[in-house]
C-alpha cells in the first residue's frame, strides 16, 4: 500500500516537470508573426532596459514643464488683469470718498446759521428761503454717504454778479477796406472777462496789429520828378511798416445757453496808437529843390466802434475756445497826430499821413480763434 502511494506520487511529480518544462519553453520561444512566421525577438539587457526607462521619465518632464510654463503665462495674465482692477477700484474709491466729503461739507455750512468763509461758495448769492429749505431737507433726511455732489454745468456762467472770470488769448487776420486801399493785417490780443449775469458779460483786452505794404507813389514820376533815392525806373515803391496797440472795452449778450455752444453778441469800444514807416529810411535829400526823403515817420491815436458775433465751445468745465467775427471801424479822425517831416517839404511824409488816415476811416473786417481758461 505504501508502495503504491510512492509510485503515484512519482509519477505526478515527473508529469508536473513535464508541464512545466513545456511552458517555460513555450514563454522563451520566439515570437510569431501573423502569417504564422516567426519574428525576431530583439536583443536588450538591463542597461537599455535603463536607457530607455531614462528616456520614458525624461519625455514626461518635457510635458509637466510645458504645462507648467503654460500655467505660468497664465497667471502672469490674470495677475495684471487683477492689478489693473485694483488701482480701478482705488480710483473710483478715492473719489467716491471725495465726493462725500465735499457732500457732506455743504450740508455741515447749510446747516450753520452762521457759516464762516469757508462756506461761501455754498451759500453766497442764494436766497434766505431757498437756504433755509435745503437745510430743513437735509435735516429731515439722512446724509447719503455714496452720493456725490452735482456737477456745476459745463458752461462756466453764474447767476452772481463778478463771480465768473476768463481769461482768453485770440489770434486772427483784419481785412481793411477803404476808398483807395484793401489790405491785409495779422492780429492777436488777450482779454480777461467777467459776468454781470447769466446772459451778459464785459470785457477789457488788449491788441496788437500789423502789416506791411508797398508805396509805389513815391517813384520818380509821382513826385513832380524828384527822384526820392529809394525807387527807379521800372516804379519799385517804398516798403511801408504799419504797427497798432490798442485797448477795447466790450460787453456781450449769450443768446442761448448750453452746457458747450454757448453763442453771442458783442459791441466794444476801443482807443488805438498806431505808428507807420518806411522800412527803408536812410536819409536822402535833393539839393536842387530842397525836397527830402528818409526818416519819415507817423504816429496817430484814434478811437475805433466794433460790432461782433461769435461762439464760445466749451471743452472742459474750466478750458473752452472762442471763435469770432467782427466789423470795426474809426470813430471820427485821428485824436491825435504826429508827423517825423514837414509834409510840405517832404512828399513821403504827406504820403504816410494819407495811409494813416485811410486806415483809420477803413471798414475792417475780422476773423479770430482762441483759447480760454474760466476761473
């Protein structure tokens, strides 16, 4: 019996090796291709083996760096975008806390019976009732710490008298016309400008004019054939130099009011100094006749009349530009006149003091622009 046991158990252990020689040459054997053929197996070792688990481990780095680096990009994208949302915020912040401060001093000098002066220019020129009203609102209602105080309009105009002021530079071109003469002159000026009311203004300012022309007069043939040493036979003239200051008083009526185009229409006065020459005025003479030319001058005062139309646009609440036309003209002759010659003695002279004269009669016609600050 025992025998038959060991017999078993030999035979079960030879089958087994069997089976497991058979798998293991089964698991070393050459692989087969899918036509049936056996494919060669390629050679590798532990170091290859190393080699390309080196390869696997560094082809994955590459990819987490790249999503890295993308991920960088975009939160340096979303850090500006949050640094601009916050200086925004700021802003508005800053303001915001202004605008309740300016609030809530108005209310604080509305509610004083007597505000210092400080406070004039929330309480100045207004009515007791009106002031009185606001206060008896401001008390009934709580202070509201997110509303801002409303905007003066865009205008720049006051109800109170003098309160308003601008200061503007113009710039232009003066066509003077006369019986005998059409020139033209550059001019500039600046003003400065207050309210009498809504609707009417006055102003003083300062001008300045100039232009050159030719007498072509005085040639040889237009002086009784004196030769005057400045012309020659083919009639070249004298280059004449005309310069004025003057001083203009004007008022204004807005004939609407808006928050930009705020247009008008103006008279003014003015008094002018004026002064013409010969730019070239070396001195020359004539010793047969006793006639002279050189160094003649002219020098005149005379009031001017003006009537203007225009528009004032407002840029800003304090800086807006002003367009204009004007007609103008003398009042009257000269107030006053100076001759450098004796006109009876020296035809330039004569000629000079005719210039004068038609420009001070001339009908003269203008067109300026120019910038102005409101205070």
């Amino acid at each position: 019996m025992k025998f038959n046991y060991l017999v078993v158990l030999a035979m079960s252990l030879s089958v087994a090796g069997a089976y497991a020689q058979s798998d293991e040459q089964v698991l070393n054997s050459d692989p087969i291709n899918v036509d049936g053929y056996l494919a060669e197996r390629p050679a590798t070792d532990h170091e290859l083996e190393q080699i390309k688990s080196e390869i696997r481990k560094q082809k994955n780095e590459v990819q987490l760096n790249k999503q890295k680096s993308k991920g960088f990009k975009e939160l340096s994208k979303t850090t500006e975008k949050l640094s601009e949302t916050t200086e925004e915020y700021l802003d508005e912040k800053r303001e915001a806390q202004k605008d309740i401060a300016e609030y809530n001093k108005k209310i604080k000098c509305l509610m004083e019976e007597n505000p210092g002066k400080d406070c004039d220019k929330y309480v100045r020129g207004r009515r007791r009732d009106e002031v009185v009203q606001e206060v008896s609102q401001a008390q009934a209602a709580p202070v509201v710490s997110t509303a801002a105080a409303p905007a003066p309009a865009l205008d720049g105009m006051s109800d109170v008298p003098f309160e308003t002021i601008k200061m503007g530079v113009d710039a232009g071109v003066i066509n003077f016309t006369s019986e005998n003469e059409e020139l033209r002159a550059d001019t500039m000026g600046i003003r400065i400008e207050s309210n009498i009311s809504k609707r009417f203004s006055m102003s003083v300012g300062a001008n300045y004019t100039s232009f050159t022309t030719e007498d072509f007069g005085s040639n040889m043939f237009n002086n009784m054939g004196w030769y005057s040493g400045y012309n020659n036979f083919y009639g070249n003239g004298r280059e004449v130099q005309y310069r004025s200051f003057g001083v203009e008083f004007g008022g204004k009526f807005f004939i609407v009011q808006t928050e930009r185009f705020r247009p008008y229409v103006g008279v003014g006065v003015g008094y002018n100094m004026a002064n013409l020459r010969y730019t070239q005025n070396s001195s020359y003479s004539s010793n047969m006749y006793g006639v002279n030319f050189g160094n003649e001058q002219y020098k005149t005062n005379f009031a001017t009349g003006a009537l203007s139309l225009g528009t004032e646009v407002m840029i800003t609440r304090s800086i807006g530009m002003n367009v204009q036309g004007s007609y103008s003209t003398g009042i009257g002759s000269s107030l006053s006149s100076t001759d450098a010659k004796n006109r009876t003695n020296n035809p330039d002279q004569r000629r000079l003091g005719q210039l004068g004269d038609e420009v001070i009669n001339a009908s003269a016609l203008s067109l300026t622009a120019g910038m102005m600050v409101v205070f």
